[in-house]
C-alpha cells in the first residue's frame, strides 16, 4: 500500500520551498523505502530549486541523507529491514563501460528506484540526485544505501552522502594526496574542508586553506590546515609560492568552481602537480589561457566527481575513522533544523554562516 508523508518540494524556479503531502508507492523488486532520520542541506538542492540542473520541476529536495530501511521489494538482497543506511546517489550498475573497465567510480548509467513518488494529485515529482530525502521516507533502489555502523549519529552519517565525501575524495581519491605532499584547497564551505580532512588523513605536511572571510579559514584550522590565506588582501598564488619553498603546491583543489579560482590553482601548483576542480561551475562559465602554459606545466588537470567514491568501500571506512576519532565529521554539523526551516537554511548557506544545518527527523 502506499503511503503519504511530508516532504520539502521546489516547485518552480525560484519559489521558495514548500512542505507537501508526497505519496511514497510501494517498492519495485529492487527497491527500498528508508526512514529519513537526518538530512544535510547540500548546495546541490540550492541549485535545482534555482533551475541550475534541469527544469524537471517539481523537485523533491534532500540527497545527504542517512536513515533505516523500512520496507524492501522482494528481489532485494543488498540490505534488509532495520539496517543503519546512508543513502547514495551513485548505485553502480556493473554494466556500464566505465564499470566494465574497472572504473565503477564514474558509472554511467546508476541505478534508481523504478517508481516515482508523487503529490497528492499525481504529479510526479523529481528527486534531487535520485533520492529526495527531505521527507519523512523515501523510496530508493537498494543500491543507493550503503549500511554503516548503527551507533552512529544519523545527522554526522548523511553528510558522507554528498559533501563531505565530494571533499575527502577529492583529496584522497582524485587528488591522490601522499605523506609529505604539500595541498592548497581554494574554498573553505563544507567541501573545501572535507578536502582539508581529507588531506590531513592522507599525511600532507603543509596543508593551505584559501577563503575571502576570515571565519572560514578559522574553521579550516580545525579540520587540519596548516597555513591560511585571505584572499581579499593575499595574491593566492604569490602566496602558495611562497609557503611551497617557491615550487607551488603537489596539489591544489577548487573547492569554488570559478574561472578565476580554476586559474589560481593551475599557477599555484607544481610544475608536475594536480589541479583538482570538484566545485561546480555553471554552463555559462569559461575558460581564456594560453595553451602553451597548459603544454609547460604538465601534471593533471582532473575534475572530482562525488569525490570518485565508491560508496561500500569508503563510506563504512570513514565511518569507522570517525569512531576511531581521527576525522571529526561532527564538526561539519553546525545546526540541526526541522523540515519547515529549509528555506532559512539555504539564507544562512549564501551568508556563509554555516557548514551545514541539518534536517533531523
């Protein structure tokens, strides 16, 4: 039978958000309902309630989620009824050609739930990122949830769904940070600093956070920067030269997504360093450089997808370095809110006030 329950929608460009009845369906065979017990407010939701990735409106917003499932199809064998899940948007299919060659980090064709949710009336809604986990339960394909350890605090677990995992991963996947590299992380939000922690576990030596608010850079501190940069007084990578021995950073990572940041990076690094962009550009936005500059320097230039995870195998890692004490998610946590405060959230994530507020149900 199916079920109705509340749930945040965007429901057109630019309107502020709305909390409905949403109708979740019984689950296909390969599908899972999930009881939402925290979710993050992701910048992502920001960007499909502004029409940044598509206009498939309605959308039901929230992907950071984390949550028991409740109801399983009868074809599900990946997790079972009470299991501890947060919820992922990259349920690799095994089929793709990116699967096939043994790189299931860029799967193509991931999988999600069969059915779609609704509004009262039949529409059909559009889950931010295949999820939509503002909402009390959510249906999803079993893929898409990743068991983790049960003891832990629902509101620290989801922000591995998207951010913080888009950070680490950036750093310790993409980026492929060593013991003794030196990394620049351009950006101080939620993702920048997951970057810092990130390269922090991975054992940089020197570790530079970039930001314009002085705010931020303090709190970068805590997840592990070793020098900071304000880069409304600083040349940036004047700057980087300068705390790199004048060679530049092994890797540098925009957290921002700019042309202008973009740029910061690919001269702040090391003539044979990485450049990784895992902010997200607008379509609108470009690039202007000399293509001999691209030919000198060498090294990577690479994009961070998801911070190029693979959901069961660093989501239960993570989560046990967080119980160890050695990477302190908690601290991305700076409020918890109810579902009918989203909108304030989005207000206080422009004014950079903070890392994340959380849903918690």
């Amino acid at each position: 039978m199916s079920e109705t329950v509340r749930g945040v929608i965007a429901r057109s460009k630019g309107a502020p958000v709305e909390i409905v009845d949403v109708v979740v369906p019984d689950p296909g065979p390969h599908d899972v309902i999930v009881r939402v017990q925290a979710c993050g407010v992701c910048h992502t939701d920001l960007h499909y309630r502004e029409g940044g990735i598509n206009d498939e409106f309605p959308f039901l917003l929230g992907h950071e989620a984390a949550g028991v499932v409740e109801t399983v199809g009868d074809a599900v064998t990946h997790v079972a009824e009470g299991d501890f899940v947060i919820l992922n948007w990259r349920a690799v299919c095994g089929e793709c050609r990116a699967c096939k060659r043994g790189r299931p980090w860029y799967c193509f064709t991931s999988h999600n739930a069969s059915k779609k949710m609704t509004l009262a009336d039949g529409t059909e809604l559009s889950p931010a990122l295949g999820i939509g986990a503002f909402i009390d339960k959510t249906l999803v394909h079993e893929g898409q949830c990743t068991k983790v350890d049960p003891e832990t605090d629902p509101a620290v677990a989801g922000l591995l769904g998207c951010g913080v995992m888009a950070g680490i991963g950036a750093a310790m996947n993409t980026g492929n940070v060593a013991r003794g590299d030196t990394v620049a992380v351009i950006g101080c939000g939620g993702v920048g600093d997951a970057a810092i922690a990130g390269a922090r576990l991975a054992g940089a030596k020197t570790i530079i956070a970039i930001d314009r608010d002085d705010r931020k850079l303090a709190w970068a501190t805590e997840f592990g920067a070793t020098h900071t940069v304000n880069a409304s007084t600083d040349d940036v990578v004047t700057r980087i030269k300068e705390l790199t021995d004048s060679f530049g950073a092994d890797v540098v990572i925009d957290a921002v997504g700019r042309p202008e940041t973009w740029k910061q990076a690919f001269y702040g690094r090391d003539l044979a360093g990485t450049v990784v962009l895992v902010g997200v550009p607008t379509p609108d936005m470009g690039l202007d450089m000399p293509l001999v500059d691209l030919f000198s320097h060498g090294g990577a230039l690479k994009s961070s997808w998801y911070g190029d995870c693979l959901p069961e195998r660093d989501f239960p890692m993570l989560i046990d370095l967080y119980h160890q004490g050695r990477l302190p998610l908690e601290r991305f946590v700076t409020e918890r809110i109810t579902l009918d405060q989203v909108e304030r959230a989005f207000d206080a994530m422009h004014a950079g006030a903070v890392l994340r507020s959380v849903v918690v149900l």
